[in-house]
C-alpha cells in the first residue's frame, strides 16, 4: 500500500500531463483502478481510521491553524456548525422522505450521518492550490465545532426510534455541552501541560514525540471518557502549536516538529487517499445509484442554502464580509467529511441497544 501510494507520489516527475492532476485525485482514481480490477489493498473499520488516521490528520490542521484567525470568524463559524447541521439533517430527511419514500426515522438519521463536515480531504487540496488562509480556518473552525452536534443529533435519532433515547431539549442540550466540553477540557490539560513541560528542556527529538503521543493520547482519553476525541485533539493541537511552541519550543526545535507534522500529513494523506478509491463496491454503488444520487443533490442544495444564508446573516450582523467566492469555497468543501459520523465510535460502543 505504502509503495503504491509512493508509486503515484512519483508519476508527475516521469509524465508531464500527470502534473496536472492534484496528487489527492491521482491517489483516489489509482485506488479506483485498482477496485476495478478486485485488488482491495486493505479492509477499512471505523477504528481504523477513526484511531490510527485521524488523531495526526486533525493534529497537523490544528497545530497549523492561527488563533487569531479562528477568533475572527468565530460567530460565522458557530453559525455554520450549528444551525448548519440542523438545516442540512431536516433537509436531506425530508428530501428523503418525500422523495424516496424512506421511513421518516431513518432518513433523518442519514441526514445526522451526512450533516458534519471533516477538512481533512479538502485541507489537502487547500496547501496544494495555495487557497487563501482565510478560507482555511473557516472550513477547519467549522468541524471543530460541528461534530459535536452532529454526534448529538445522531445519537438522539438513532436512540428515538429504538426506544433507548426520549427526545428532551434540556437533556439533549445538557448531552451536548458534556461531549464537547469533555473534549475541550482533555485537549486543554494536554496542551498546556506539555507546553508547560518542555519549557524545562530542548531535545527536539523528544518534544516531537511528546507532540505525538499529544494527538493519540488526546483521542483516545477523550473517547473513553464519553467526550469528542476530535474537538480534544484539534484544541490540543491548537493550544501546542499557538502557545506551547513558543514558549517551550527553540526556533530549530519548532522547525523539526513543523517538518515532522508536515510529513505525517503527506503521507497519512496518502494512504488514505489511496485507501477511499480502494473502497468502492461498484456493484453496490450501481445497485444503489438512484438513491445515492438523491441523496448527494440533497446534501449539497441543503448545504448550499445553509452556507449562502448563514454567511449573509454573519456579513449583516457581524460585518463578517464573507464574499461569495469565500462561501462557494467553504460550501463545496463540506463534501469532504460526509457519513464520518456514521463511521464513529461514539454510537457503536456506548449507545447500541442490548441484543
């Protein structure tokens, strides 16, 4: 698999029109290749790349993102991330359901599924493209915050029709507030707790590592303890990389740790890249098709009147001034992290019912 992926790092530097092919793609039509010709390199499972790909993926984007930046667009971030979802869930539900004919209970659940956006795939291309850093924060911020909700919402759903979960306002409101602040409480002592650590010492290779365990331990605690591994791993990340790598960190130290994320990410990337052409089942895509692609149209014109009217409300109300092009950008990127939510742990270990 790894050889595969560095096979395809190569082909732009040996054929001159591969170059203009975004690597990401090139992985993504390699694997696709590959499905066709029933060469499946590896069997995903959720803990697979929900513990193994995601903790560095969301650790590098985090270590990368600019406070300041974050707390700029705070309230259009908070907008998106929350009223966002539940447009995109009733949408796709009702579209669903009117449309299709699917049971009013599930199609909401798969709109819980797909309502939660996921940077990692888009960010990718962004560093590639060199797209502005503005647009960066605002699709990393949204999934910081989205996934929380989203999880919420998925877990009441599924629980409602299952008799294991009654829908309270006040409850959901308290369950919600638990998950994210579980992940934002574990990020915060990680972070500064190694910030404040390695101001005692500059061994780099040491702090690299430290920096590691940082973006597994994280998600994992997290996630034992009922909270949102992905909200504690990125307010980590964003705490060692705005605070702790300045104050506990030697430029050079902080150079290596920058070199060794960015590694990381490029070749995390690649395998998973590699690993989602791989995947596809063309005979149950074909079987299903119909209904996939009611379900892509409704995901993407729900998303569409949630990003161009939630950032109108933020240009009014916040003088925001998020163009167009901005919103065009942040809304094609939200493709990117569809069905994570149906994918995690959160549901499948804590809430499943009893046999």
């Amino acid at each position: 698999m790894t050889s595969v992926s560095l096979t395809v790092a190569t082909l732009p530097q040996v054929i001159s029109w591969v170059r203009q092919i975004p690597y990401t793609l090139l992985l993504v039509i390699v694997g696709l290749g590959l499905a066709l010709l029933d060469i499946h390199l590896v069997e995903l499972y959720p803990e697979l790349i929900l513990s193994i790909f995601l903790p560095p993926l969301l650790f590098e984007a985090a270590w990368n993102l600019d406070w300041s930046d974050l707390k700029r667009d705070l309230f259009p971030i908070s907008l998106l991330a929350v009223a966002g979802v539940v447009i995109t869930i009733l949408g796709v539900a009702f579209t669903l359901h009117w449309g299709m004919g699917m049971a009013l209970p599930i199609a909401l659940v798969v709109g819980a599924c797909l309502a939660a956006t996921d940077p990692v795939a888009v960010v990718a291309l962004f560093k590639e493209l060199g797209a502005p850093k503005r647009l960066k924060t605002l699709v990393d911020g949204e999934s910081l915050f989205n996934d929380g909700v989203a999880v919420v919402a998925f877990t009441l759903l599924v629980g409602i029709p299952l008799g294991v979960q009654e829908f309270s306002l006040q409850e959901t409101v308290a369950r919600f507030g638990v998950f994210v602040g579980l992940g934002i409480a574990v990020g915060v002592l990680v972070g500064f707790g190694i910030s404040y650590f390695t101001q005692r010492f500059d061994l780099p290779l040491v702090e690299q590592s430290l920096t590691l365990v940082a973006a597994y331990g994280t998600y994992l605690i997290t996630e034992e303890l009922g909270g949102s591994g992905v909200i504690g791993v990125v307010t980590a990340g964003v705490i060692l990389g705005n605070f702790g790598s300045r104050i506990g960190m030697s430029p050079r130290t902080r150079l290596i740790v920058a070199e060794f994320w960015e590694f990381i990410a490029f070749f995390v990337n690649s395998i998973v890249f590699l690993l989602i052409g791989n995947q596809i089942r063309f005979s149950v895509l074909l079987e299903n098709f119909p209904l996939i692609a009611v379900t892509i149209g409704a995901v993407l014109l729900t998303r569409l009147l949630a990003v161009f009217s939630l950032s109108a409300i933020s240009n009014w109300l916040v003088k925001s001034d998020i163009d167009w092009k901005i919103q065009l950008a942040v809304w094609s990127g939200g493709a990117s992290g569809w069905g994570d939510d149906c994918l995690g742990p959160e549901y499948s270990r804590r809430d499943r019912p009893a046999r």
